[in-house]
C-alpha cells in the first residue's frame, strides 16, 4: 500500500473501527542505519504510542536484503516505540525487485532465513518480528520452503498474499494454496488478497484454513469494511464515505499537502468505484481537475447534491 496507506489515511480508516493492527508502508533499507526522522515521517504515530488516534496499534515495517541492516534499523524501530518490526517479502514492484528486495527474495529461501534471524536476535523477545510474503515469484514451487524458512529464523506470524509476484494484483487470489502452509506451519498465518466482502471473508477462510485476514485495497474501497466482515455494520453509506473524503481534502490543504491533494482525491475515487457506482461518476467528473480549491469545491457541490 505504498503512497496510499499513510498516516492521515490510517486514522481515516481506523476510525471506523474493527482493525486489529495496522501495518505502515514499508521503509527502504539499504546498508545504513536510517535516522530517527525518517521513522518519525513514516510513521508519525510513533510520537503517539504507535497508535491511531482511534487507538488502533501501528507497526513499522522494513524491506530490505541485508541481514546486519535490517537487523540494526529494526532495533531502531522498537527503540521508538514499534509494537514489534513486519518484513516485507511481497512487494511485486519491478523497481524493488530489481534491487533486490521484495518478492525476489522469494527466489531465496535462505536469505529469507538469514534476513528473520538476524531481525529476531536483535529485537527484544518480548515484541513480535513477523513477516510478509507472497505464494512465490514466478511460481508456487517455493512456497512451503519460503514459510518455513520463515518460521525457522523466529517469525512469530506470516501474513500470505495468495498470489505470486507474476500474477500482481490480477485476480483471483488463490485461498487453497495457502492452505497446505497452514497445515505444516507452527506459527498463525494469516491470508490476504482479493477479500472486498463478507462473502470473501467467509471463502477465505474456508478455502485457506486461515482464521484471520489482513485487508489493504479492500479498506479503501469501503472504509468500514473491518466490521462489516466482523457482522457488526452494513457498508457505510455514500454520503458518510462522501464526507471522509472530503476530510482527507481537508486535511491535505491544512497540513502542507495541498499540491498533492487533487491527486489522492482522485486515487482513493479509484478504490471506491469497487464498493460504490457514486465514486465512479463523481471521479468522472473530477478526473481533469488538478489544484486543490477547485477540487473542494467540486466535493462540496457534489455533497449538496445528495438526496
């Protein structure tokens, strides 16, 4: 969730309620210890305690191929406040991969191994290190190898995205295979991808074995998605989904990221075209639009016209 899933729209979305944890966008490591900042501006909740203003828990995670620095920016992060450290193993970007990181460590069952144990060994024992991957590269075959390397460097939970690094984000997301990793694994798995309901939901876990999920794209198509896969609320209305996207406009403008805020607008209308046809017809007609007071006034107007 890179350039989406940041701080203003993680308390966006937490407010809602229903989520467990949250986990940020990845911070890029190379072969450096990064400074406090760099943390901070990734993850300002860290000044918070690692929370959303709703309360919901922020864990930092961390991509990268070097064991010894990961290690040390790990230590980093739980020094200012992380709940435990995520590593990223499921970044399908060809960028990434070309240096690297991401999901061509899929490729490397070992370097996955090295890489957790060296995390594990220099975060408290009392914080979690868990990590995230993908069914594979180009394949599947790698699969179980790939997990249980993870396991077996200390990861206390691996979240799977039931798809390969080739498939992208192209669906479906393949559920069964998740689940003879659930069967040999000692560790909770956890599945991901393609759950934009409580129908998927309920498939999910039948078909994965899986007892939770984690969502990204399907929050922003519909925010209060967590609970309505818990039972406990239909989607939210239009008009309500109408009135947090205008908060994000708000709040861009008001916090120095007004230049970007056409821009997001107009990106998080693409995730809520899934959940609702109104973000489809209102991104039709902000699509052009690219300064900020034009773009709130065309949110404004479109709220009045709200039966």
């Amino acid at each position: 969730m890179e350039g989406v899933m940041d701080a203003t729209m993680r308390d966006i979305i937490t407010r809602q309620g229903g989520f467990d944890l949250c986990v940020t966008e990845f911070l890029r490591i190379v072969d450096e210890l990064l400074p406090s900042k760099v943390f901070y501006r990734l993850c300002p909740e860290l000044a918070h305690g690692a929370r959303t203003p709703s309360g919901t828990p922020v864990r930092l995670q961390l991509l990268g191929n070097n064991p010894e620095a990961m290690a040390a920016n790990a230590a980093r992060a739980v020094e200012l406040g992380s709940p435990g450290v995520d590593l990223n193993f499921g970044c399908p970007a060809k960028t990434v991969n070309r240096s690297r990181g991401g999901a061509i460590l899929l490729t490397e069952p070992d370097t996955l191994y090295e890489i957790v144990s060296a995390v594990r060994a220099a975060v408290p024992a009392q914080l979690p290190v868990t990590a995230k991957m993908r069914l594979g590269f180009d394949d599947t075959d790698l699969a179980l190898d790939n997990a249980l390397a993870l396991q077996a460097g200390g990861a206390a939970e691996i979240v799977i995205h039931a798809r390969t690094r080739k498939d992208g984000y192209k669906p479906p997301a393949y559920w069964p295979l998740i689940a003879p990793i659930v069967d040999r694994l000692d560790i909770p798995i956890v599945a991901n991808g393609e759950v934009w309901n409580a129908s998927d939901y309920a498939r999910c876990q039948q078909e994965s074995g899986v007892q939770a999920v984690m969502i990204g794209r399907g929050a922003l198509a519909v925010p209060n998605l967590a609970n309505v896969l818990r039972g406990q609320a239909s989607p939210m209305p239009w008009q309500q989904v109408l009135a947090e996207v205008m908060a994000l406009g708000e709040r861009d403008r008001t916090e120095g990221r007004e230049r970007y805020m056409p821009s997001r607008i107009k990106q998080w209308l693409n995730y809520l075209q899934i959940g609702y046809p109104e973000a489809e017809a209102l991104f039709m007609q902000v699509r052009r639009i690219g300064k900020a007071p034009e773009m709130a006034s065309a949110l404004q107007l479109a709220a009045l016209e709200i039966p």
